[in-house]
C-alpha cells in the first residue's frame, strides 16, 4: 500500500532568542534595511587627501632692507618734489605742499614690505614707522632744498656770489638743529595731517597686498 504524498519541510531558521528568525547578512545574503528605510553610509577606502601646503612665508630681513630703501627713495624725492613746487623768488618762500605725495610714499614703503615680508603685521608695523620717518626727512631736507634756493636768489638779486650760501646738505646735516626750528615754526596742523597719512597709507597698502 503506496504512503499518502506529503510536502517537504522547509529548513526552519535557527531562533534568536524570543522565538523570532536570526537575519542573516554579509556576504551571500541580502542585508536587511536599516530602521527608519534608510541605508547605512557606505565608507570608502584608501587614505585621506593630503593636507595644503602651509602659505610661504616671507623673508622678514629682505623685506626690512628693501623698506628702508624704499624709504629713502621716496623722502629723497619727496623733497625734492617739495623744492620744485616752491616759490622762491619773493620776499618769502611759499611752499605747496599736498597729501598725495604723502599718500604714495607710504603705499610704496608698505608694498615693498608687505610683498617680501608676507603676512607678518609686525613687519607692516615697521613700514609705517618707515614710511612716518621717511616723509619727516622728505619735509626736512625739502625745506633745506628750498631755504638754499631762496637765499641763493636772495643774494645774487644783490649782487653777492650764490656760491657761498650754505648748501642743502650744509643745512641739513651740520645745522640741523636750526633747520628742525625753523621748519617747526613753519608747520601748522595741515603739516602735521600730511605727515600721519604716510604711515597710514603704508599699513593700509601692506594690509590689503597681503589679503588678496
């Protein structure tokens, strides 16, 4: 007598326990949804992209000679801006002064510092001081400039030989002291102005050359 057909068992999944299935994942099996439907982030291998090279930095001793050049340049034409525009054929010289000149000093000794000496804001300080003592020697030796042009005029309107008024040089290196009072005497507060935008400019020019 033939047995009655019976289905085959399915293999039963082993039990966690509490009686629910064990899930299975890894490789061969698929892996189960995490909860709230969305995937787990899924990390790549290999290693991390290099760090950015650090900005250069730059040379603060080339930059402070290059400041102190610029510095003398431009006071040395600075003044020498001051005597051409001066009117010496009067009773009195008559000097013009204007804040550009003051201005583009100060730019030109902050740029040169701020482009070899980088982001270094005690370098800009320095500049400004550079620029500050090059616009004072500038006025200076400017107005040394004009006294020797005056009193040349002065004499050979009289007759006199020119060749015997002290020079510029003469005026501003072995009477300086004299030269400083009489220059001080001259100054009014516009002076003063024109002088405080120099360092002004030289440490805005640095800071801006320095966050492009």
């Amino acid at each position: 007598m033939s047995q009655p057909w019976q289905q085959p068992q399915q293999p039963q999944q082993p039990q966690q326990p509490g009686g629910y299935p064990q899930q299975q994942g890894g490789y061969g099996y698929p892996q189960q949804p995490h909860p709230g439907g969305q995937q787990q982030p899924q990390y790549g291998g290999g290693f991390p992209p290099p760090a950015p090279a650090p900005a250069p930095q730059g040379n603060a001793g080339l930059a402070l000679l290059a400041g102190v050049a610029a510095a003398l340049v431009g006071g040395l034409l600075y003044a020498f801006l001051l005597s051409a525009l001066a009117d010496t054929d009067g009773q009195q010289p008559e000097i013009t002064q204007f804040a550009y000149a003051g201005v583009a000093l100060g730019a030109l000794v902050g740029f040169v510092v701020a482009k070899l000496g980088g982001r270094n804001q005690g370098l800009w300080i320095v500049g400004a001081v550079f620029a500050l003592i090059a616009i004072f020697l500038g006025e200076l030796y400017g107005y040394a400039l004009v006294a020797n042009d005056f009193a040349s005029n002065a004499v050979e309107r009289m007759g006199g030989d020119s060749s015997e008024v002290p020079s510029a040089n003469d005026l501003f290196f072995d009477q300086f002291g004299d030269l400083f009072d009489a220059w001080k005497e001259d100054a009014d507060a516009l002076t003063y102005i024109f002088l405080a935008l120099s360092p002004i400019a030289a440490y805005g020019a640095a800071h801006k050359l320095s966050n492009r």
